[in-house]
C-alpha cells in the first residue's frame, strides 16, 4: 500500500515558510515573535507563550476557542486598534500586539 503525504499547494506562504521560505517578525507583549508568513495573529501569541488573549468581565483567562471569528475570545489589541479577532487577523511585519496578560 503506498503511503500518501498530504502537502500545502505549492506556492502556499505558510508551507514555503515552513520550508525556509518568507517569515515575519511581530511583537506579542514587547517580545519580538517571528512566524511564517500567513500566520493568523492568535498563532503566534501563542507561540510567544501568552495563554491569556483577555480577561472576562468577570476577571477570568480567555482565549481562542472556535478559530472561525465567531466566539470573539480571542480578541487583542493590534497597533492600538483594541477587540481585533486574532484567529481572523493575518500577521504582518512590525505589528505590536496587546493580550491583557
């Protein structure tokens, strides 16, 4: 039985990345983060090593929880602009990113 390997198209950012391809670099907190190009903003937040993308209003931790914008748990602040959905945000160079941790 031949054994099959899924792979990105060719030409897809995120797999040419992958493969020593395009990367950028952001900032998560104040902590220069680089990722491969087309990276959703929630991504590298958590390859920063931040857990909590917000706080309720309750005062507990939240985070990415559906992935697809709906939820809006994973809200930060990008460049200033507050309650941007990062699963839904694609990272750019020199971004500064706010979690409330």
């Amino acid at each position: 039985m031949e054994e099959t390997i899924m792979t990105n198209p060719p030409g897809d950012p995120v797999s040419n990345a992958a493969c020593g391809g395009e990367a950028v670099q952001l900032q998560v907190n104040g902590q220069p983060v680089t990722v491969p190009l087309g990276t959703v903003v929630a991504a590298a937040v958590a390859r920063a090593g931040v857990t909590r993308f917000r706080t309720s209003v309750i005062g507990l931790p939240r985070g990415p929880l559906c992935g697809m914008g709906i939820c809006m748990e994973c809200r930060v602040t990008i460049n200033g602009r507050a309650h941007c959905r990062s699963c839904q945000t694609l990272c750019e160079a020199g971004m500064e990113v706010r979690t409330d941790e």
